[in-house]
C-alpha cells in the first residue's frame, strides 16, 4: 500500500480527481491510500438530483462548493474539519462490499485515541449513536475505491444550513439522502489534538507494522491528467448537476403583483417541459416565455441568456427578470 | 444460482439474449447476488450506441456503485424504463423483468464470443 500526499489541496474537485486517477490510471495491482479535507462543500451521491440536496441560496451566498462523487449514497456537507480518507485498491471480489476492512484500520486508531466508534449499519461509523462517518464505494474495471469522511471538527450550524430545507419542491426518482444525528471526533477524544496531528495518528494506525510510510509521489504528468480530469468531470455542470436522474420542478411564489406557479420537466440538465401559471396581470401570452425555457439548462446564468431580449413587463408585469429566474431555484 | 441454459454470458456479468437478429441484455443472478439490494439503475437511452467492454451504464445497490459493461456493441433500440421505478427488479426477476437494453448487433461474432451457461457456472465457481 502506498500513500498519496495531495499536498493539503482543499479543493474537492482536484481531490476527487486525484482518487479516481489512482483508480483507473495508475498500477492496477497497487493499493492507494489518501487523505482530503475541504474547504465547505456539498457533496451529492452519484445517483442524486443535485438541486434537491442542496439549499441553493445559501450555497451560492456562502461560496458553498457542490460537487458529485462517483460513489452512491446521500448528500454529505464537509469543510476543512473533515478528513475523508479513500483506499484505491483492486477489487478482488472479497474487498467490493466490504466496509469492515477498509474502516477496520480507522476504527482501531479512534478507539486508541480514546473515541468509542463502531461500524454501523452497512456503512457508517458512529460514536454514542451519533455518526462521525458515512462511507461509499465505487468499483470499476476491477478497480474500486472505499471512502468516508471523518467529521473531525465539522461547522456543525452549517450541515443543515446548507442542505435543502424544503426537498416538496422536487419530484426526481433519484437516491433521496437520509438525515442522521451527527458529531464531531474531537468532542470525544481523551487527549484533543488538530486535525493534522489526527492525519499523522490515522497515517501511523493504518501503516502499522510496515517501515515508515511507502509513499507514491505524483509527478508533473499525473498533475497534469489530475488536472484535466478535475475540470472535465467534477468542475463540470453538467457532471455536476446535469447528470441528476429526471425530475420535476414545482415553485410558486406570492408578488406584490401576484402568484407566479411554475412546473418544469428537466431531463439530463435541460428543461424538456416548462408551465406557467398565476394571477400576476401582464399583456404578452406566458406561452411565449415557456416556449423559451424549453431546452434550456437548469441553470439561473443559462436561463437569464435565454430570457435577455424579452420584453419583462410585458409578459410579467411588475415582476423582473431576475425575479422569474430566482423563483425557479 | 439461477443460470438459463439458453442464455450467453460475458466475463462482467451480463447476460445476453438472441431475438430475432436483436439482443436483450441484463445482469445475472450472480451479480445481482454480490450487489446486494439496487436502489437505481442507470441505463442509456434508445438510440445511443453502446460499445463491447465499455462502460453502457451503472447500477447503485445499497453498498456500492458499479459500472455495467456492454457484452457487444451495438445501437440500443429499447431501454426498460420500468427500472426507473423499479430497479429492485434486478434483484426479484434478473432474467425476466429487469432485461435491462435491446440492442441492435453491429458485430454478430461478438456474441459467438460469449460463454454459454455451463462456461458461465464454471467461471462464477473459481472466483
């Protein structure tokens, strides 16, 4: 097994890039072990319907990160205080499924640092009945990775702050994420310590009994794949919020001049059905302002593009542009 | 473990159906066994063309998530879209109800290729 240091990059998509480079382009025969933390992000399962997950105000106000993983599962809210930690390994057919090896090692270094955790249900580590760790896998090729996160010292107010409060406004088929109780590790720890010496204590557990630390340095020409996979897939819209399985969009809201009910059909990222409905008063037929949200990108920047030279009084009334396209988030 | 005499079977899994110069493709008892519990399956849409040993799909059990890999290349004519509401079909019917894609063969010696069912069972029982 060899480690990959990734430099204290925070940027999840540069990390996630680095994962599943190890995965499918370095040593095939070779296990990776590596470390991330970040600066706040969402993450949202492989199979999520990203705009559900997320609270899209507080994100975009908050510079809040979102990104999907490969792996499947609920939607998860880190930052620096997390350290997620990936095996990158062959998938020999007894590894693929198995949590308690790939968090066995992790288990053991908590317990010693005084940290009752234990694995529960299929896949999450929890101390007093409270988690401090979800885990997901991804196997291609026969390759896969094994990850979780480890909330080491997570802004707890801002889980739920930056997760979607009112998930009624979605209808998608997609993985729905399970809210679960939650706690940070270092409130249970015997001695405190920071989230690097923590890196260092898990790095010693999980090396155990091997010389030092076998490390796997990156070179320029895996930077160079790293960064290009970052911006092909995970800095990429249409990985990130175009690959939500189909769903509906129902929003409503009360203007001055009225109620706006809006429903879209978004398949594959682009609004395939678009209704308006409401009291608001204006002159110009709304069917003209559906007809120009069909085949557009869920997307306020993409949907202001396609609304720029309409005339907004005269379909909307008192209600602007920039209004119409904010109440569709 | 349920493995039909009639069917073909690839090295990841699938099985493979002849109809009528087209063919229907899903995953085994087998797979869907080490799976566990599918929670959503992604699938291409009619159309697209699929490509042997690449990646067509991926299926999301409660464990993990794998890539599914298309036994012979080909344009898919039909997708099961009942998986969208269903995916635990790939676990109650993996032969029958949870057929996954029919497609239009490109290649007719691709599925020569494939193991029969005898081949299949001896492959599954040295892993």
């Amino acid at each position: 097994m060899k480690y990959i240091n990734n430099q204290d990059i925070m940027d999840i998509t540069i990390n996630f890039a680095i994962e599943e480079y190890a995965l499918t382009e370095l040593d095939i025969n070779e296990t990776y072990l590596l470390f991330y933390s970040m600066t706040p992000t969402v993450i949202v399962g492989k199979n999520q319907n990203t705009v559900e997950e997320i609270n899209m105000d507080y994100v975009r106000e908050n510079n809040v990160t979102v990104c999907r993983r490969l792996s499947g599962g609920g939607a998860v809210y880190n930052d620096e205080g997390d350290l997620s930690f990936s095996f990158i390994t062959k998938d020999d057919g007894s590894s693929f499924n198995n949590y308690k090896k790939f968090t066995e090692p992790v288990v053991r270094a908590l317990r010693n640092m005084g940290v009752n955790a234990e694995l529960l249900g299929r896949n999450d580590l929890l101390v007093d009945g409270k988690k401090i760790s979800g885990n997901a896998q991804f196997s291609t090729r026969g390759r896969m990775f094994s990850h979780g996160t480890l909330m080491f010292d997570v802004n707890l107010d801002n889980v739920a702050k930056a997760l979607n409060p009112d998930p009624e406004k979605y209808l998608s088929k997609g993985i729905k994420s399970v809210r679960s109780r939650v706690t940070n590790i270092r409130d249970h720890l015997k001695e405190d310590m920071d989230i690097h010496q923590f890196k260092e204590m898990l790095l010693q557990y999980i090396f155990e009994g091997e010389k030092g630390i076998p490390e796997y340095k990156l070179t320029e020409k895996d930077w160079k794949r790293i960064m290009e996979i970052a911006e092909k897939r995970y800095r990429n819209w249409d990985w990130v919020y175009g690959k939500s399985p189909e769903f509906n969009v129902k929003q409503t809201k009360r203007f001055p001049s009225g109620k706006v009910d809006v429903r879209l059909e978004v398949k594959k990222g682009l609004i395939e059905q678009a209704a308006i409905f409401g009291d608001f008063f204006a002159v110009g037929d709304i069917h003209d302002i559906e007809k120009r949200l069909v085949g557009v990108k869920y997307k306020r920047e993409d949907l202001m593009d396609a609304l720029t030279d309409i005339d907004a009084s005269y379909y909307l009334g008192k209600i602007s542009k920039e209004e119409f396209v904010n109440m569709l988030f | 473990m349920n493995i039909p005499k009639e069917l073909k079977y690839s090295e990841e899994h699938e099985w493979v159906k002849v109809e009528d110069g087209k063919v229907r493709i899903g995953i085994t008892d087998f797979a869907q066994d080490e799976l566990g519990d599918i929670v959503f399956v992604e699938l291409p849409e009619a159309g697209d063309e699929v490509e042997a040993d690449e990646p067509f799909g991926s299926v999301e059990s409660v464990k993990t998530v794998s890539e599914l890999y298309a036994p012979i290349s080909g344009k898919v004519l039909e997708v099961n879209e009942d998986l969208d509401d269903s995916p635990e079909f790939v676990n109650e019917s993996p032969y029958e109800k949870a057929w996954m894609i029919v497609v239009e063969p490109s290649d007719e010696s691709e599925i020569e290729k494939l193991m029969d069912a005898d081949a299949y069972e001896k492959m599954i029982s040295e892993e």
